[in-house]
C-alpha cells in the first residue's frame, strides 16, 4: 500500500518552471534578455551608483590673496577675511593666513624673529619648540614652531618660494590641539604660490 501512495505523490508534485518563464510566461529569446539585463543591473550599475555617491567630495581651494592658494578638507570653515589675511576655523581653533609679500630672508631666521616676539608679549610659562623645518607639496621651503602657552598652543608656519613669503599661525584649546594641528600642517603644506613668468 505504502508502495503505491509514493508513486501517486511523485506524480502530483509540480515541476519547477525556470525563472524566464516564471518571469514573463513562456521559455524566449525575451525572457533570456531579461534575465541578462537584470543581471547586470545588479552587476555593473549598482556598483557605480554606490561607488559616485560614497565618493569624498573634491577639495576646496582656497584663495588666500596675491595669487596663492591652499586646499582645506570640508572641516575648514571659512571666515570673513580681510586686512590681508584669510581666516578659517575648525572645532574651536583658528587658523589665520596672511597674503604673500616679500621674503624677508630664510623661513627658520623669520620664524626665530616671530618666536622672539611671541615669547616676549607671552604668559609667564610658555614655552617654544625649536623649529621643524619642512617642504610643501609644491616643493617651497616651510618652518613651523609651537609655542606653548598656559590656557592655549599656538602654532605658527612661515612658507616661502624664494621670492614671497606666507605667514600662517593656528590658535587653539588644549582639547583641540591634536587633531586641529594635523588638519592645519595638511593645509599649509598644500600652499601654491602664484607662478612667476620666465
């Protein structure tokens, strides 16, 4: 009895149809061609949707007057700038950049000049780096020092091409220090002189 129950059951059961036929109702080229566009839907344009829309926005040049010009990441915002001198801010530090003008020699002697006053007019307690001298992404000579005061850090850079000369000095609470002066240092190495003609 068992034996032909299972015979009956197997004849019951409905095959399964294959997908372009379930899809548009009969076996075709159609149906092939569906399949195929639905795959590469999912394959090759899918994939470029996600990629453009995850994409880090491109960078900001910023114009910092006579010609030259930095890139700040969106985390840099700009502030009214004027008298000369560009000013962005970043989670409570700012960041001021003068215009280009004459060099006035090497940028650590500039630097050693700039420090000198610092200290001078500074709180009792701060101290100052000695000068960490660098290149730009474009090839310029650049110095910075950190002067340390009692309730913030300043940090200051002098790039140069030879010709002109940038000033660039970061202010910022303790609590933002870290992070500000890595942003800041990217920023700055990007500066561009303006060309100069042959």
């Amino acid at each position: 009895m068992s034996s032909g129950a299972a015979p009956a059951a197997d004849a019951a059961s409905p095959t399964r149809e294959p997908l372009a036929v379930r899809l548009i109702g009969r076996g075709s080229l159609a149906g092939a061609l569906l399949v195929l566009g639905i795959a590469a839907l999912y394959a090759v344009a899918l994939p470029m949707v996600a990629e453009r829309a995850s994409a880090p926005a491109p960078p900001r040049i910023v114009d910092i007057g006579g010609g030259a010009s930095v890139v700040s990441e969106e985390t840099w915002s700009e502030a009214v700038s004027d008298g000369g001198t560009t000013t962005l801010t970043q989670g409570g530090a700012t960041l001021v950049i003068d215009q280009p003008h004459p060099s006035e020699g090497s940028v650590v002697a500039r630097l050693d000049d700039l420090t000198a006053d610092w200290i001078a007019e500074a709180p009792d307690g701060s101290v100052a780096t000695a000068p960490r001298t660098f290149e730009t992404d474009a090839g310029d000579d650049a110095a910075t020092v950190v002067l340390q005061e009692p309730q913030q850090t300043v940090q200051a850079w002098v790039v140069s091409d030879g010709e002109l000369e940038v000033i660039a000095v970061l202010t910022a609470p303790a609590t933002a220090w870290d992070k500000t002066s890595s942003a800041a240092q990217a920023l700055v190495r990007s500066m561009a002189f303006p060309e100069t003609a042959p």
